[in-house]
C-alpha cells in the first residue's frame, strides 16, 4: 500500500467562514485604507480620484489575500525571494563553456567561519508549569475589532474635516 504525504500541511487556523487569519488581516487593512481614501479628502477633492485610489488599494488586497502561484501566497513568496538574495554567492567564469548551463555557474559561497568558542553550560533555573491556552479568534471579536477600526477612522475623518476647530470651540467654552 503507498499513501502519499504532501509536502506541505495547511495547518492554519480558519476561524471565519474558511478565511485565515492572515486573510482577514490582508482584507480589513485593505478595506480599512480604502474607507479612509474614500471618506477623507487627502487624494483630493474629487471622489473619482479617491475612489480609483480605494479600488487600487482594495484590489492590493485581495491579491495578497487570495493569490497563491506554485500553492505559496505571496508573502511566503516575497520571503524566499528575500532569502535568496541575501544569501552569498560565488560566479565562477570559465574561459570553454560547458555543455550545459552557459558559461556562468552558480556554486554557494563557502564562509570562512573564525574559531568556535565553546560558551559555558546554561544553568537550569526551575519554572513552575504554565498550561498554555491556545490563541482562540471568534468571528464576534473580529467584526468587534473592525467595528473600532471603522469607528476611529471615521473620528480621524471627522477631526480632518475641520472638527477639531469645533472641538477646541467647545472646550474653550467649557473653560470659561
């Protein structure tokens, strides 16, 4: 009998409507920013400029969210791309190209590494046992969160939009 093992497990955690947690992230910044592209005048006065500027920033985020070329979201392959190219490499130039592969090939660069010194053992300092509890996500703390999102944008929009002058008429007016 042969079962075949993916190589990769998905393991993570799908605590609404089948969407991970970095989804819902992706997708409530997204939508977060493009709310506030919409409500507040920075992108100017016109609302098709700050709609188009909302759509652009929407459409970024469903990208990242949902799109996976080779089975690996984008992040995952915006890290193995930063890997690789902060890793060393050694280009070896030879006079007769070979047969195969150009006349440039890539070998990993051997690192000198300096002497090892041997740091001394740790001491073992006994801790009490701590029960973990598992990170839990419910979907009503989630639209809570995005409601406060929602609700300080809107406070940002109205602070903007020359509310803080009526503020500050009202707090004179207090102290008087």
């Amino acid at each position: 009998m042969t079962v075949r093992v993916p190589r990769r497990f998905d393991l993570q955690s799908r605590p609404f409507k089948g969407l991970t947690v970095k989804q819902i992230v992706f997708l409530a910044f997204s939508g977060s920013v493009a709310l506030l592209c919409v409500m507040t005048p920075f992108l100017g006065r016109r609302l098709w400029v700050r709609v188009l500027a909302a759509f652009v920033v929407l459409t970024v985020g469903l990208v990242l969210a949902f799109l996976t070329p080779g089975g690996m979201s984008l992040t995952e392959w915006g890290r193995t791309l930063a890997r690789y190219g902060a890793r060393p490499r050694l280009r070896v130039w030879r006079r007769t190209a070979p047969s195969v592969g150009g006349p440039l090939e890539e070998k990993p660069a051997r690192e000198e590494r300096p002497e090892r010194v041997v740091p001394p053992p740790p001491v073992a300092v006994p801790q009490p046992a701590v029960a973990r509890q598992p990170l839990v996500l419910s979907p009503l703390g989630l639209v809570f969160d995005l409601v406060l999102l929602f609700i300080l944008y809107l406070m940002t929009w109205y602070m903007v939009s020359e509310g803080g002058e009526e503020l500050l008429m009202f707090w004179r007016m207090l102290l008087e």
